[in-house]
C-alpha cells in the first residue's frame, strides 16, 4: 500500500497556494473563494465557500448539464413515466441506463421504460423548421406502442434555440389523448452552470404536472414519503427493507423504484424526508407551502445515521409501539452490523480517504468512512449550493447570479382545500424543543475536520495535486476520474455508480460498504503499482510516514 | 387534422434504443489517437461529460476531453469568449502538441464561426499549438461521420505536401485499441514504414504508469500526420471511411488510395493483405499465411456448429458489412443487418454478402426486434446495446465493436485480420455451444 502522510503535518494553506499558483490571475482568484480550509470552532458557523458558480472553459469538470440532472438524475429512476429525448441522437443515448437505477415492478406485466430510450432524433431540416411535428409523431408513436399514464418530454441544447415550444406541444398532445399526462421540460444542457439546474428544473414540474392530481392515499400506517433517493445499486430496496420491518409505509421515493400512481398521491402522506437535499429540496419546499407536509434531513448512508434517522421518524409520528418497534429492528439489525464493522475496522483504522462526488453524497459517505475508524481529508461537491456546504441558514445570504436566475422558482401558494397541517403549531414548538430540526440542513462542513480542505467544483489538475500532497488510501468520485486516480496507483471508488456494486445504504448496505472497502484496501493488487512519490523522495523530509 | 396528419406521416420515425451515438464521440476519439493531443468540445460541458463517461466505461482509461462550456449568454451571444478562454487554459495546463476541437449541436445550431475563433485566437495570443477544427453537428452525422471527418480534418490541417516518401498510411474506422496493434504488427512484420492514423492503442489501453502524466502517452506523432500526404500507397479501412461529409473526402487528401472493408474473414482479409502487398512490393509473412490457414482449418472444424444458424448482426456499418461477408463464408445466415447510419452504398454491399438478409439502414434496436419477433433468430453479434435483443429473443449476444460496457477487456476484443476473424469465430461458436448446453436438461459436458 501506498505510504501515508500525516495530515497534521500538512499546511492546508500551503496545499491552497500551491492549487492556485498554475492559474491565469483571474482563475485563481475565482478558485481561492471555491478552495476553502474548513474551520469549526466558530459554533455552527462554517467558512463561506463560493458554490453553484460557472466552471472555467478548458479546465476539466466533474459536471454535467442540466438534461442530466433533469432527465438521468430525477425522472431517469421511475419506471412507468415514458421519457421521450427531444433533440439529435446522442443525449438519448448517453443517458440510456447509464446511471445504475434498479426498478422492481409489482407485478410480471406492470410497465418499465427503464431499459428503453426514445428519441426524437432531430436531423438537419428540423433544425432548421423546427422539430414539434416530429414531436408530435413521437408522442403518438409512444402512446400506440405502450399507451403509457405519463410522457416526460426532455429537451436538449438545439430545442431551446430553435424555439421549440415543448410545453405546448405536450398540452396540444394531451388534448388528444386525455387519459395520458404529458408535459414538458425545458432542460437544455446550456441552462444554468451543472446538472443542479436540471434538477430544479424537474422538480419544478413534477410539482405543477404531477403531484396532488389523486387524493387516493396508499394504504397503512405511518405514511412518509422519501426524497432524493435513486436507488442506485438497490439502495431503494434496503430502505423499503427496513422502513418495513419498523412498521412504516414508504408512500413514495422520488424517484428509486418508484412509480407514477405513487407520485400523483404523495401529498396525502405525513412526513417528507429528505436524502439528496440538494437534487430534491425544492419539492419539499413546494409541497410543505401547498399541502402542509412538514419534512427533514435524513441519512440512510452509514449504520448509525440509518438507526438515527429510523428514531427521528418514529419520534415524528410519536406512536410509542412504532418507536419501540424501531429500537428492536435497530438492535437486531445492528449485531451484523457491528460484527463485521469492528472487524473491517481493525484493517482499515487510521486510513484516509477523499470525497469528491455530487451534491450529498460526499457528505453522506463520510459517516460509513467514519465508522471503520477512517478520516476524511478532503471532500467537495460537484454541483451542490452553499447551503449543502455550509448549512440552509446562509440561503438568505446567497447571491442570486444570472445563471440561477434563468431557472424558473415557483411561486407556491397553499392549497385551501387540501392544505392540512399534520403538526399543530405547538406540537412542532415542542419537538423544536427537543432538537427537531425543521426544514433544514446544516450542511457538510460542520461535520468535518478543522483543517479540512474543501473545494467546490475540483478539476483533473487539483485531484492531481490533492493527491500527490495528501496521498489519500481511497479517493471517491464518479467514472471519469476513476482511471485518472487508479493511474497515480490510489484506488478509487466510484459513489456514483458504486463501481455496479451496492446497495449501500441501510444496515446491509453499511457491511456491503465496510467490506468494500476492506477489499479495496487491503488487496495485493495496488501493492504492485508504485505510487509516484514512492520515487520522489525529496517530500519524505517534510511527512511523518507512518509505515 | 387531416392535412396535419399527412404532414406527420412524412416526418421521418423518431429512434427507439438507437444503435448509433453522436458525431462530437467519433471526433474526441480520433484526437485521443494523436500524440499529446487534448480534444475540445465546443458547446455545453454536459456533451464532454457524457462521452468522457461513455468512452471510460468502454476503454476503462482516463479520457479527457475538455470544453467550452456554454452558459445560456454563450448560446444567446455565441461562443466567442468561451472558445478562447478553453483554448487559454487547457494549452496552458495541458501544453499540448495539438488541439482538436470538435463542434456541438449547440454550437452548430447558433451558427458559431469556429475557424474564424480560431483565427482571430491565434493573432492574439501569438500561440503556436496547431488548432484543428472539425464541425460535428449531430443532427447531421452520427459517431462515424464526425470520425471520419476529424481523420480528414487533421490531415488538411497538418499534413504537408512533400515529395513522395517510401512509406505507407493506414488509415482504420473506428476499430479497437487491439486492432490498431494488430495492423502496427503487420506494418512491421512487412518491414515497412508505415503511419497509422488515428492511433489509439496506447491513449485508450494504456500501462499502468510510474509516474503521473497529464495526456496519456502513445499516439500518432504529429509529424507523421504531417508526411501522410506524401506516402507511396494509403490503405483505408471501414466502409464509412469512403464517404463524403462535411469534411469533405478522404481520397481528396491521400495519395494513391486504397478503400476497402474491414478486413474480417478469409475474403477481405486477402483483400486487405493483397493491397498491403502490393503497397509495399512485399511478400505475405509466412506468419500470416499460417494464421489464414489455421482460421480455414477452424472454419471447418467448427461448420457443424454455424450451418444455418440465423444472426442479426447490428452496430457501425463499418463492422455489419465485414461481418455479414465474414457470415457468409462460414454458413450461418445474416436475417437482420442492422446499420444506426444511412449509407446506401453499404446496404448495398450487404446486400451482396447477405441475400436473404433484410437490410436496415438508419435503424435502432426496438424497430429490429419488431421484425425479428418470429424469424427464428439463433444469435445476435453487436454491441452492449444489442443485448436488448438479446435479452428479449433469448438467444445469446456475441459482444463486438463499441460500446461494450458489461464485459471486461473490450478495449482488447480482437477484429481485424485472420487473427481477429479467428477470435471472433471462436466467441462465435463458444456462444452457441454455451446456449444449447444452457438450455439442455441433460447435462451434455461434449457438444
């Protein structure tokens, strides 16, 4: 294995300037607010970090556009809603079970458009006339072949300049076939500065096109819905798994394993929890303004922040058989747990690791590193906002630019026949008394390290130098830096696909995980490889080595 | 309604699981192939994104490929700004021997003047890295337009007219990183000079690396690209290489040109050894004539196995026309060959190969398994995407071409010549054997 720094020998300070001394003036003037030495000391206030900020033409970004985060990462996970790709060929194709979504249809013969992608395909002449007659054909074509509840239309680059009007194409089709919800997104990969502009985008009309149109509420009891869970590498199913065993009805997931009747109603559910707050936070917004759902932060990445989670749900709904339920699921649960992390840990103790992915999951994922006794170094999102970094409290302070403008903000008002408060005013009072934390996030950074680096939007450059200087076991990313890192002799593993294993949430997932990185980390194989500094000895004078 | 509806009927299908991917793939992949070259996607960074993923998940190597990344000002007021910014920071960062820029659909579609950029890029900063550009709109070519547009593209910009040298080019489509071996071993074992471009087999199937670099070793040298114009003979390999884009035609820029097939099967691999020898005024290496006689051996041997066995062959044209002529030679019988592009000139080709086969051009996988319902079909040779049909018909998939993304090693699956015809007869035949043992209650260990 690689040799370890020790990362209180290190001067983040020095780390920064040294990221910052190959920019143009003006790039390492923008990148010195995204570059942040994280600090703790100050109560819950954290250093401010410069987020949700164009990337710098040439410089290599994590990021995708906003068809991704709209089309692959919100709608992409449910099953029966067709998605239609408006645009030339190869969005469509690129965001074809590319993402590691798993679906389980209840029944043999219930639809899933999952393995399936349309395109409009749109070839020059439609460029240049305009491609809603071909739009059109292909809802047609759609309905006759699947006769789908619901058409999702996703547009892409050309569509918005050509001055296509989606929406309403879908509205003219809906009128043609009543029994089908069409509607439209106007995701172009040009709107706003990553794929977060995408998710507004599809929360946005998910919210006015879909959800509160059937007040039929699901049966059982304890009703809840979860956001901003994808059920990569069946995660979903682990939730469900124990959500399950506690006695709680999972009304909805937007969007793992999820499908369209269960949207239409999720309104009529009690509680919305919150995952990803950063693709999803917008929908629990809306529908706590609209319908009176109270919702929170939750965690089902790491043992114990499943167990807290499972404790602060049932202390939400205040049934006392639920919550005694809850503590007897947690306990059984936790014996495997605990065997196999102790053991883990007993290997991995003491080893580091560094988080650069999405818009929670480096934060999430800090807590399985956690509890095999690792450290986190470094971590960062690709296209999260302040308020991931540093906690929802500075969203009033956040500088609205002109890209965030362009994206649509709804305004919601109640709904007078269907808004109902599932708390009263004094009952929320006195959970806030005893530390309920209501429609917040306290973001990532009040839980690491003072001295941590954290960098928003980090490039192939600085992974370079993150890792020649801090020599991390493990870095965690998404495909494209895989092999990147792996070339520097440091394994990476990837948290957006799971490297197709998984799941990794819940109780199963946090062994699934601890083994995981158990093998990763004390395989022979990387022994073979020789990290670079292993021949660059003139660093070894400044670190303690610790082998 | 009515007249609306008749204008609908003319409006062409729209793509249900298409088996093509977009032009801008084809282009960042022939740049991966020059040596020290940075690809750059003029548009927005989720076009970067999504073909830097696709191309990892295929080759499992670091693929970077940088962008302008457009905002929504630069798709109202053009690239300009965005194009000299990326052209600033990745020839700083990266110091490149070359940077190729390819077109988006976004950028083609406001109409940006990419070589005037460029132009006016190079007065100002006084650099002198050679900028290629190359228009890859999608909506007017697929991955192997914007290939074979980017090959013409660099050699009109880098190649030199110069008095004839005593070398050959090789010229191959879309092929893996070990055929691109594979022919640097034939050039060299017929003991001659010879510039294969593009060049790949290192840049997507590299060695592990002792020390960090910032653009993957390997590559076709500049200065090679640059003496391609003045090579005695070109051998070019790939049918959609012979046509001609918004780039132009490859012939208009090689010397003494010789267009052919995939070599793949006895047919086409003679064809293609035969121009190389005389190309090059040289004889077969006996090597190779063994390694034909060894596959004519295997075409025998394993005749019981293919003889009217029914295939659908899908993917690149590149690939369906080799295969459907390689097919023929062994018994089995092409019933679908599939294309995602739309040259005639292909299906015609096919159509000789492949009679009784119903040729598709310009087609996607959910409109060839509505007509292989009921054909009867024993196997599908494609790619990672063909095993939609391979799933739905039951029958087994022969993974080949690209993207091949749930196999390991496909950077390395042999195509080309009668070693890469042997490779692929015996997956071939391994398949079928696999399936009918599968699917046999009794056990069978001998087939």
């Amino acid at each position: 294995m690689t040799k370890k720094v020790d990362f209180n020998s290190i001067k983040p300070e020095e780390v920064k300037e040294e990221l910052l001394s190959k920019y143009p003036v003006k790039v390492a003037r923008k990148r010195a607010k995204q570059i942040v030495i994280n600090k703790v000391d100050n109560g819950d206030v954290v250093p401010e970090v410069l987020a949700n900020t164009r990337t710098v033409p040439g410089i290599l970004t994590m990021r995708g556009c906003a068809y991704a985060g709209c089309k692959g990462v919100v709608l992409g996970p449910t099953r029966d809603i067709l998605q239609i790709t408006h645009g030339p060929i190869g969005c469509a194709f690129y965001s074809w079970l590319t993402r590691r979504n798993q679906t389980r249809p209840k029944t043999d013969d219930a639809p899933n458009f999952m393995p399936y992608t349309m395109s409009t395909d749109l070839q020059e002449d439609e460029v240049i006339f305009g491609g809603e007659k071909k739009l059109k054909k292909a809802i047609e074509e759609a309905v006759g072949l699947f006769h789908p509840k619901a058409i999702g239309i996703f547009s892409t680059c050309p569509v918005g300049l050509i001055g296509d009007d989606v929406h309403a194409v879908a509205r003219e089709m809906e009128e043609k076939f009543p029994d089908v919800n069409i509607f439209g997104f106007s995701c172009e990969g040009y709107k706003g500065v990553s794929q977060s502009a995408g998710h507004h985008i599809a929360n946005n009309k998910v919210f006015t096109d879909v959800v509160g149109l059937s007040d039929k509420p699901k049966e059982g009891k304890f009703r809840f819905n979860i956001l901003g869970e994808y059920n990569i590498g069946g995660d979903a199913f682990e939730i469900e798994r124990v959500a399950e065993k506690c006695g709680l009805t999972i009304h909805s997931t937007f969007s793992g394993n999820s499908e369209y009747d269960e949207f239409i109603s999720a309104h009529t559910a009690d509680l919305n929890v919150v995952m990803c707050h950063r693709s999803i936070n917008y929908l629990a917004e809306m529908m706590e303004k609209k319908f009176g759902i109270p919702w929170f932060k939750v965690n089902f990445i790491g043992a114990e922040s499943s167990a807290k989670s499972l404790r602060k749900i049932a202390e939400y709904f205040g049934d006392k058989e639920l919550m005694a339920n809850v503590e007897k699921v947690i306990a059984e649960e936790m014996i495997e747990v605990e065997k196999v992390r102790l053991d883990v840990k007993s290997r991995c103790e003491g080893k580091t690791a560094m988080l650069f992915v999405g818009g929670s999951r480096a934060h999430h994922y800090q807590d399985l590193f956690r509890e095999i006794g690792m450290q986190t170094l470094s971590a960062g999102y690709e296209f999260a906002h302040r308020d991931d970094y540093e906690g929802r409290k500075v969203i009033p302070e956040i500088v609205i630019d002109a890209d965030t403008r362009n994206i649509e903000e709804l305004t919601v008002e109640k709904d007078d026949n269907r808004f109902s408060p599932r708390k009263s005013e004094s009952e929320i009072e006195a959970y806030s008394k005893k530390g309920f934390k209501w429609s917040d996030y306290d973001g990532m950074m009040p839980e690491m390290q003072n001295n941590t680096l954290v960098i928003d939007d980090l490039n192939h450059y600085e992974t370079e130098v993150l890792i020649e200087k801090y020599r991390p076991d493990i870095f965690c990313a998404g495909i494209k830096e895989k092999y990147v890192v792996q070339k520097q002799g440091i394994p990476l593993k990837q948290l957006h696909s799971y490297d197709y294993s998984g799941p990794y949430a819940g109780f199963k997932g946090a062994i699934n995980f601890y083994k995981e990185i158990d093998r990763i980390l004390n395989t022979n194989v990387f022994k073979l490889v020789k990290a670079p500094w292993q021949e660059t000895p003139e660093l070894s004078g400044s670190y303690a080595w610790t082998k | 309604m009515k007249a609306q509806e008749k204008v609908i009927e003319k409006i062409a299908d729209p793509a249900r699981n298409t088996c093509r991917l977009c032009a801008p793939l084809g282009a960042s992949t022939v740049f991966r192939g020059i040596e020290n070259c940075i690809p750059l996607l003029h548009g927005s960074q989720g076009c970067s994104t999504y073909i830097r993923r696709y191309m990892i998940s295929h080759f499992r190597e670091p693929v970077d490929i940088a962008s302008s990344n457009f905002s929504e000002s630069a798709a109202v007021f053009g690239g300009r700004e965005n194009l000299h910014t990326a052209l600033d920071n990745v020839i700083g960062k990266y110091q490149p021997s070359l940077v190729g820029i390819a077109t988006t659909c976004l950028s083609e579609t406001i109409g940006d003047d990419v070589s005037l950029y460029i132009k006016e890029y190079n007065e100002k900063s006084k650099s002198d890295v050679p900028v290629v550009n190359v228009p890859t709109p999608s909506y007017k070519g697929i991955h192997t337009d914007g290939y074979r547009d980017a090959v013409i593209s660099c050699i009109k910009t880098v190649s030199k007219e110069n008095e004839s040298g005593d070398f050959i080019n090789i010229i191959p489509a879309f092929v893996s990183p070990e055929d691109l071996r594979h022919l640097k071993e034939i050039a060299s074992d017929f003991k001659t000079d010879a510039v294969l471009f593009p060049d790949y087999s290192e840049t997507l199937d590299g060695e592990s690396w002792e020390s960090y670099k910032k653009i993957s070793p390997g590559g076709t040298l500049l200065s090679d690209i640059a003496r391609i114009k003045s090579a005695k003979a070109s051998i070019v390999i790939g049918s959609s290489l012979s046509r001609s884009g918004l780039s132009g035609s490859l012939s208009d820029h090689l010397p003494n040109s010789h267009f052919m097939n995939l070599p793949i099967g006895i047919d086409l691999c003679d064809e293609f050894f035969g121009a190389f020898e005389k190309a090059t005024g040289k004889q077969l290496p006996e090597k190779y004539s063994s390694e034909r006689n060894r596959l004519v051996d295997s075409y025998m041997d394993a005749h019981k196995y293919f003889f009217e066995k029914r295939a659908i062959i899908a993917g690149d044209e590149d690939l369906v026309v080799s295969l459907a002529s390689f097919m023929s030679e062994i018994g089995i019988v092409p019933v679908i060959c599939a294309t995602g592009s739309d040259n005639p000139a292909a299906a015609e080709i096919i159509k000789k190969y492949a009679p009784d086969a119903e040729v598709m051009s310009d087609s996607d996988y959910a409109t060839v398994l509505d007509k292989a319902k009921g054909m009867n079909c024993d196997l599908v040779i494609g790619s990672s995407k063909g095993f939609y049909l391979s799933k739905n018909l039951s029958i087994p998939l022969v993974r080949v071409g690209f993207p091949v993304h749930d196999r390991f090693g496909s950077q390395r699956i042999k195509h080309l010549g009668y070693r890469g015809t042997q490779s692929i007869l015996d997956n071939i035949a391994n398949a079928i054997i696999e399936h009918k043992q599968n699917s046999s209650n009794i056990g069978y260990s001998y087939l």
